[in-house]
C-alpha cells in the first residue's frame, strides 16, 4: 500500500517523498484514522510538529480514543514542551491500550521528569514483551542512560524482532545515539543507511 511505501522511503531517510505518500493513503481511505495517524508520527520524526499534531487530531476525529493517535499528539506536544497537555495525552492512549502504556515513560523521560519516567520503565520491564523492548530504549536514551538505552536495544533486535527496529536511524527519539559506534553497528548488522547518512538524505 501507499502506507507501507511511505514508511519505506522514510526508513531511507527520503522524508520529503515519505509525507505526500501518506497523505495520498489518507486520502484513499479518508475514514481510517491509521493513515492520519502515521502521517503525523512522519511529520513528527521530519520536526513539524505544528503538522503533527494536526494529523494525530483528524485521526482522533474519526475514533476519538485511537491509541495511535493519541501517541502521536502527546509525542508531538511533547516536543513543544506542553508536558501537562502531552501526559493526558498519553494518559488517554494508555487507558484505550494498555500497549501504549511506554507514551509516558517517554512523555516523562521529555520533560526531564527522570522518577516518574523510571516508575514506568520499570513496570515495563517486570511485564515486558517484544512490544516494550524498543520503547524501554526510547525512555532510557533520554535519560542518558545509555548502556540500558543499546541493552533494549539489542533485545529489540534479538528474534523475533520488534517491528519497528529498522527505523531506529529515523526515530528523533534516539538522535542522542546517533554517532555511538555501537548504534551504527546495528544499523550494519540490520544492512541499514547510518542515521547520519539518512539525516542528509
């Protein structure tokens, strides 16, 4: 679909073709809230959060509580420093699905609330699944913890693979990793472009 060739230009770091990509899926099937979502997780990781935010809210006008989208709202206003706007955000995700509960350990992780982004961390990793991996990386790079940050890393690409693991050189999440030897490793072993490679792209 336009959807899936959207998220592979993003993965080359062709963000420029990635976004009209997905606007054209959104407007092929205008009524699911997947394609507006996504398009504002695009607009997020491209640093337009303004359009970000835009996107997550017309995915929250067709399914008012989509977790989707509500990630994506709250990651984006995160961004802008609206933490309190951003944590009821993901406060509303989690309570959709339980699986998007790691929105607030990165919300808290964002704005620099190093305990309460812990607190979360932690019940991840005492009822962790594949899906929690990647996430606990999330939250542990912006704590600067990076030893934890590359050991979720590596359980994120361990088999049988988080899904997301190769956009690891797109996600602005992990902008702090970037230039690590040890992130541009995995980036190899996964035959992936260097984050600093797509940054330029």
């Amino acid at each position: 679909t336009r959807a899936h060739w959207a998220w592979y230009l993003a993965l080359m770091g062709r963000m420029v073709e990635a976004i009209p990509e997905m606007r054209r899926a959104r407007a092929a099937d205008p009524l699911n809230p997947l394609w507006s979502a996504w398009l504002g997780w695009l607009h997020w990781w491209n640093g337009d959060n303004e359009k970000a935010i835009e996107a997550a809210r017309a995915a929250l006008e067709v399914s008012p509580d989509y977790p989707v989208g509500l990630y994506v709202l709250g990651s984006a206003l995160a961004s802008q420093g609206r933490d309190q706007e951003a944590v009821a955000a993901h406060e509303r995700a989690a309570a959709a699905s339980p699986q998007w509960r790691f929105g607030l350990g990165v919300t808290h992780a964002m704005a620099g609330r190093e305990a309460e982004a812990l607190t979360v961390a932690r019940d991840l990793e005492a009822n962790r699944t594949v899906w929690d991996t990647y996430f606990l990386a999330q939250i542990y790079t912006l704590l600067g913890d990076e030893e934890s940050a590359f050991r979720w890393l590596e359980e994120a690409y361990a088999p049988p693979h988080h899904p997301y693991i190769p956009w690891i050189g797109t996600d602005v999440l992990f902008q702090p990793l970037f230039d690590d030897p040890r992130f541009v490793e995995l980036q190899r072993r996964m035959h992936l472009p260097s984050a600093a490679l797509v940054a330029t792209s």
